[in-house]
C-alpha cells in the first residue's frame, strides 16, 4: 500500500492517469451539508410574557418547558438558554407578574401608613385577581426575585419610617403578605357551585341552624368585602 499512491501519482503526471487528489475539491464542499445553527434565540421579556399567559389560560400544570416552546413556535433548547428548568422559570414568571402590584414611593407618602399598608394590599390582591394561577405557586416558596424584594423592602422602610422596631417590622410585613396570599389562593373561577351563590343558605333546616339562617340574607360573604374587612382589623390591630 505505501508504494500505490506513488506509482499513481507518478503515472497521473506522464498523464496516464489524471491528476490523483488526496482532499475534497472545493466543489465537493460547497455541495455538502453544513451543520445546522439551531432556531435563532427568543428574546427573554417574549419569553415571559408568553408564559404569563400560558398560565393564566390553562393553569399551572401547563406551565412547562415543553408547552411553551409549543406557544413561542421554538425548540426547548431556546428555553434552556434561559432558563435551567421549570423551577427558574416558574420564578421569572411569578416576579413578572409581582411587577404589576408597583406602587409609588410618593402616593404613599401622601397618606398614613394604615392608609399606605391598605394600598400595598389591595394592589397585591388586584394582581392575584387578574392572574388566579399565581398565588398557589408562591404557597410553597417565599419570591425572592427583584421586583418580589423590592416590595419587601417598600413595605418594610414604611413600617420603620413609621416607628415599628425592626422586629415589628418584619412580622408585620409577613403577616400582611400571608393575608394577602391566604385570600389570593381562595379565588374561584366564574363558574363556582352552588354555595358560592348563595341557594344552599337559603334551604337550611331553621331548627337544625337557626343562627345561620337569621343571617342567611347576607351570606356568602364575597371574597373581595371580607378582605378588605379583614384587613383593616389586622392593620388597626398593628395600630
């Protein structure tokens, strides 16, 4: 075999044989495949949003990396540029939609801090309303993400701004985001029972519930009322 390609060689220059090559011509080269880039990058705010509203529609265990590259019309690779799994992007989604709840520094400056701790709430609650899904995904793990930190600290600095000591603080703060996240985990879709409406209060037996039935008229109590009732007590209690 180490004497072939020689004696080819020689024989192609006296031009009995053409010319040998021992590489592919450029020809050859243009002509075969050249290896795929992969599907171009998806910007991380479409990302986001995308996956808001995966959410919102159809739930959180919908919420996965395979479903949303389905929605962005991409490959799950696109995702894992982002993101190291689901758990990181369930955290980007859920302090995606804590950005909604911002409240200015100077609106509540304008008011007490009762005042202020009322806005913080019901801004948190409003958010939890347009996006049902969110709240039970935050049960299980405290947000810790930028605009979940920078709420912490707005209401924490109103509270020492407003005399609480540190310890105070900090309990009140917690206990304010709890209430909020107990009363955002209830809220029903439009299509809740019968005792969301209130018939099942109304064909009690009087002598088995009699106290229930005198105050029959006024029940259920909507979520949105016994919130905000609930939540002046805790903050006159804080007072």
């Amino acid at each position: 075999m180490d004497t072939v390609l020689p004696l080819l060689r020689l024989l192609s220059r006296v031009g009995i044989l053409g010319r040998v090559s021992t590489s592919r011509t450029s020809a050859e080269l243009e002509q075969s495949p050249r290896r795929s880039r992969g599907r171009p990058p998806v910007p991380l705010d479409r990302i986001i949003a995308t996956a808001v509203s995966l959410l919102d529609e159809e739930g959180a265990d919908a919420l996965s990396m395979r479903n949303l590259a389905q929605r962005l019309d991409s490959g799950t690779a696109t995702l894992y540029r982002h993101f190291t799994g689901r758990a990181q992007l369930v955290a980007h989604v859920i302090d995606s939609v804590l950005a909604e709840a911002h409240v200015d520094d100077d609106a509540l400056d304008a008011v007490t801090w009762q005042q202020a701790c009322e806005v913080l709430a019901h801004s948190l609650f409003d958010v939890f309303r347009r996006h049902p899904h969110v709240a039970p995904l935050l049960v299980e793990k405290i947000p810790t993400g930028p605009n979940a930190m920078a709420q912490r600290e707005q209401t924490i600095a109103l509270l020492l701004k407003s005399g609480f000591t540190a310890p105070l603080a900090a309990q009140a703060c917690a206990t304010l985001a709890r209430y909020v996240l107990g009363f955002a985990t209830q809220l029903s879709p439009p299509d809740a029972g019968a005792a969301d409406h209130g018939e099942v209060w109304q064909t009690l037996d009087p002598q088995a519930y009699p106290a229930t039935v005198s105050v029959a008229d006024h029940l259920p109590v909507p979520l949105e009322q016994e919130f905000a009732f609930g939540l002046r007590l805790l903050i006159n209690g804080l007072s």
